[in-house]
C-alpha cells in the first residue's frame, strides 16, 4: 500500500507500518532511501516493539541509508492491533506537535502511508506529487 492523503503539498511526512524485522523491510527501507524526492520526516511504526526488534530494527534504519537523507524516527506502538491504528499512533505524536522541528505543523502535510512488504518505485513520491500539484480537490492518491 503506497497512498499520499491531504489537500495541498507543501511537505511529506512518510509513515511506514512494520512488524519487526521483516523479510521485505530492507527493501522498502532502501527504496524510500532512493527516492528522487525525500519526505522531511520518515516515522518507522513498529508493532512488534520488544527489545531485540527495536535494536535490530534501529540498526536497519540506519544501514538503510534513509536517516541521511530524511529525519528518520522509530515508534514502538505494541498496542496496534492493525495497520490503520498503527498509522493513528504516528498521527496523535505529529498532530500533539512532537516532531515541529522537522516539519512545519501549522502547514499542511501530505502523509505518505507505506507497509513493511510495499517497497516504492524511485520515483514514486515525485509522481504522487506532479500528479496531485494542481488538483485542488484531491485528498487522497495512489497507484
């Protein structure tokens, strides 16, 4: 799943759901690190949240490549049963203002919603932006 949801582009904010080290996690990591636009702030939701994974899980973010080119950020949120509550953790901590050092809160967001196994194409945030930069009346895309 790879969707963008807000009304105008000024910043992307990528949320990416996971279970642990999965066997696809590399590979998404790597793509979101390739990407020919980069969000300003990758948040890495990890629902398994015990001590080995989020260790594991840290040294696979940074072997990625990503936190060079995106503020990356690691959420233990054990408690989401499913991908959307997982996504409405990352959301309450933008929206309460925790990271307003790296984006702009009182400018709209596009949230750009990715799984663990969905690893994007390099150019795939650029499009979902050329594609949705005049259309006012878009909220949401996707592939």
């Amino acid at each position: 799943m790879s969707v963008l949801t807000t009304k105008s582009l000024t910043q992307t904010i990528a949320i990416l759901v996971t279970s642990g080290v999965s066997p696809y996690l590399n590979q998404t990591l790597t793509a979101l690190a390739l990407q020919t636009r980069t969000p300003q702030l990758t948040l890495v939701v990890n629902v398994e949240a015990t001590s080995a994974s989020t260790a594991d899980l840290q040294a696979l973010v940074q072997a990625s490549g990503l936190t060079a080119l995106s503020h990356t950020e690691l959420i233990n949120a054990p408690e989401a049963m499913n991908f959307g509550q997982a996504v409405a953790r990352a959301v309450e901590l933008i929206e309460s203002g925790h990271y307003r050092s790296h984006v702009n809160t009182n400018t709209p967001l596009w949230l750009w919603l990715l799984h663990d196994d969905s690893a994007p194409q390099v150019d795939c945030l650029e499009n979902l932006q050329s594609a949705t930069a005049n259309a006012r009346s878009v909220a949401m895309a996707g592939p």
